[in-house]
C-alpha cells in the first residue's frame, strides 16, 4: 500500500525502491506477481520501456519457475503481450 501511495504521488523511485522490497519478502515462497507489474506499470509511466519488459521478463520467470506454469499459459502470454506492446528494439 505504501508502494501504491508513492506512485501515485509521482514519487517513482520511493515507490519501485518499495515493491522490491516486497518482492523479496515474498523470496522462497510462490511470491505475487503484483508487486513486480507495478514496477513494471512505474517504469513504463516514466518512459522506461527497457527496465518495464525486463520487469515483465522477471514476472514471466517468476511464472514458470515458482508457479510451474507452461510456455503456453494464458498469464505467461499475457506478460510476453505486454512486452511486445512496448516495442523494443
């Protein structure tokens, strides 16, 4: 909640700096992936589209190796969407 507080007060960095910190509480247990789209939300409000797919890869990681989904899963392809959608080069 604090996270979501310091982003919506455009305090971008507080609130990443934040949800990494959730992130690793949650190290070593099937961790939610919402702390890591909020990065990745955070990164691409600020123009960072790089840092947000690497932010989405993470998710897509976290996807298949904690919660052993497949190649094919609906989540894990909706991540690889939103990585398209920022149009890396």
């Amino acid at each position: 909640e604090a996270a979501q507080y310091y982003a919506s007060k455009a305090e971008y960095e507080k609130a990443i700096e934040l949800y990494e910190k959730c992130w690793k509480l949650e190290e070593g247990n099937k961790p939610v992936i919402d702390t890591l789209d909020g990065i990745a939300v955070i990164y691409s409000v600020m123009g960072d589209r790089k840092k947000a797919a690497e932010t989405y890869g993470r998710i897509i990681n976290c996807l298949k190796n904690d919660w052993d989904l497949e190649e094919d899963d609906l989540q894990i392809l909706e991540f690889e969407n939103k990585i398209k959608q920022l149009n890396i080069e």
